[in-house]
C-alpha cells in the first residue's frame, strides 16, 4: 500500500489522547506506569508491514518500541487492520462524524474518544450511531447515551463524583477536573472495543456521536464541544484514504 492502514496521534491510538498519564487495563490496549504504551491488536499482513513514528515537536525525542510478528499463514480472506483519528473543535449542529469514509466488507472493533467539555452540567446524553451499509436516514443501531455507550451508567458518578474506570472491553480511565463536577472546561477520556460485540458490515459503514447536554427540566443542550476520535476496525481492501491528518 502506498497510503497507511492506521493513522493516527501515539497517545490516541493508545487511549491518552490528553497528553497526561492514566492507567488504562484493557484486553486490547493498556498503559501502564508511567510510559508505557502497549497494543496487542492483531495486524495480519500477507507480503509486508511498516510501521513509522513521525516527531512533529521542534525538540528532539527519545523513542523505545519492541515489535513482536509472526510469521505463519494468513486467510486469503483476513481482515486487515485500521485505524482513523479526526478532530472536531468546535462541534457545530451537535453531531460529531467519528468516521464517515469506510467502504468494503468488515468488522468495526473499537472507540476512544477525547472529549473536552466548555460548558457546565452533564455533557453525555448524545447518542452514537452506526450507519451500515447504506443507512440514510435511520442507523441500524442507535445508542440510548454517551454513558450508556461506554457501559456505565447515570453521569459515571457516584457521591456526586465522576469515578474512572477501566476494564477489559470499556473504560473511562481519564477525567481532567479543573473546578469540581460538573464545572466548565472538563476533559474525559473514554474508550469502548467491539471484540465481544463486534459491528459487522458488507458494503459500507458511517458512525456519527451527538454531541448533547442536559439543561435540567427535561432539555437538552447543544454544546460546542472538542472532541478528538480514534476509531478502530478491520476490512477487505482496498480501503478509502483517509482525511489529511490535522
């Protein structure tokens, strides 16, 4: 191939999308103390694979990496793995397109999403949807809420805290506070992966998030977010390329 498989920042694909640390322990990813990135998404290759890192600061870095491969037989008919990010700052008209460009046959396996909030109260009533192969107006599969999506429910609070957590296919390992709860300028990083509950599509798939609020008395709010996506998934190629990367 001449354009990548997976683009994406390091500390998204990852599930650090903020830049800071926090613990992350899934099957698929975990981040462990206090640099260490590691993946263990599988990525078969029929000829050959190359992997690059790109430094775009203006100060030199020092990078340590093991690669682990196999090689063995691979299904004519295997999958081959991707990875998307996208910025969206600020959300306009309250949905945010985590991916709009997929074509070909496949499985969506996984979403992280760095979410920065600019106004006060609860930020996650928006629903995720998934449009496959051809959807228009109505998804397949229409989520009930952001929580409710990442698996936790009611605001991930408990004692009027928001509470982190990580486990093997979902998590909400990072939440930046800066001023309390529910208080502007919030920043939350969430990650879900579809290994157990995988998203299948023959011919196409677009998957978009409202980017919704409570106001109270039964309102929502529109809000104008910054959220980062990095979306997984694996496919027939040859796939679409992908939006320049910001």
């Amino acid at each position: 191939e001449t354009e990548p498989s997976v683009e994406t920042p390091v500390g998204d694909f990852f599930g650090m999308g903020w830049g800071t640390y926090a613990q992350l322990n899934s099957l698929p990813v975990t981040v462990n103390p206090g640099s260490a990135f590691n993946c263990y998404w599988t990525m078969p290759f029929h000829k050959k694979c190359r992997i690059t890192m790109t430094n775009i600061n203006s100060e030199s870095m020092y990078l340590y990496y093991q690669i682990d491969y196999t090689l063995t037989e691979v299904p004519q008919d295997a999958g081959y793995f991707h990875a998307q990010f996208r910025r969206k700052n600020p959300i306009e008209n309250g949905v945010c397109t985590l991916v709009d460009s997929i074509k070909g046959k496949g499985q969506y396996v996984g979403t992280y999403l760095a979410w920065g909030v600019r106004n006060n109260g609860w930020w996650g009533e928006g629903e995720i949807k998934f449009y496959i192969d051809g959807d228009t107006k109505f998804p397949t599969i229409n989520g009930t809420g952001t929580e409710d999506y990442f698996c936790g429910s009611y605001d991930f609070e408990v004692n009027h805290q928001y509470v982190e957590f990580s486990t093997a296919y979902t998590g909400l390992p990072q939440v930046i506070r800066p001023d309390g709860l529910y208080k502007s300028q919030e920043r939350f990083g969430l990650y879900r992966w579809h290994i157990m509950d995988p998203v299948r599509f023959e011919k196409g798939l677009r998957v978009t998030i409202q980017d919704l609020g409570w106001k109270g008395n039964g309102a929502y709010l529109i809000q104008h977010s910054d959220i980062s996506s990095t979306v997984f998934w694996y496919q027939t190629e040859p796939h679409n390329p992908f939006p320049k990367l910001p």
